[in-house]
C-alpha cells in the first residue's frame, strides 16, 4: 500500500493512505510544497509536488518519489538513497547538506 503526503489549506501536512488510487494530486492551477521535517519518507510514499526542508531540520528519502522540486534551507539536510527519484531541481542554502546515494545497509532476519 502505497502512502501519500499532501499539504493541507494552512500548511498542514495530512498523511493519506488511498484505498482505490495510487495517486495524490494538488489542484491543476496549483502545486503542493510539502515541509519535510525530521521524517522518513519510505518506500512506496509519492510526493506529488514539490518538498521542503526547514532550516535545522532533515528528511530522509528512503525510496520515495517527489514529483516536483525539493528545498534544503540553511542548516537543513536531506539524505537520498538510491532508490529515491526527485523529477525536479533540488536547490540546497548555503550551510545545507546533501547526501545522494546513500546506501542502506541490508538488515538479517
């Protein structure tokens, strides 16, 4: 099942779990920007629309997709690992950090 992320009309972000569609879209005449702060977006989580990292904050793109663009501010981090897709630009502030690639290391059960 597939999880998705979508900003709320005051900026709050709703997190929504589809039934019938795998899909989450902002308006046609608007894009949704999404604050990543200090969470992990998993496997299977379709961002549609862009993401953003406060200042201070991280987010963790462990195989998740954002269609859009995402934003690091000052002091912020964003982490990808090799699944993640961004199908955007990603803009990173000054004093920000990026980690693309990064690999997970597989867990025995």
């Amino acid at each position: 099942m597939m999880k998705k992320l979508v900003a709320g009309a005051f900026g709050a972000v709703l997190l929504l779990t589809p039934v019938a569609t795998n899909a989450v879209q902002a308006s046609p005449s608007s894009t949704a920007t999404i604050r990543c702060k200090n969470q992990t977006l998993g496997s299977g989580t379709l961002v549609t629309g862009n993401i953003e990292v406060p200042s201070g904050a991280f987010c963790d793109l462990n195989g998740a997709h954002v269609t859009g663009n995402a934003t690091v501010e000052t002091k912020g981090g964003l982490a990808l690992d090799l699944a993640a897709a961004i199908d955007g630009d990603v803009r990173i502030a000054p004093r920000a950090s990026l980690r693309p690639g990064v690999a997970r290391p597989s867990v025995a059960t």
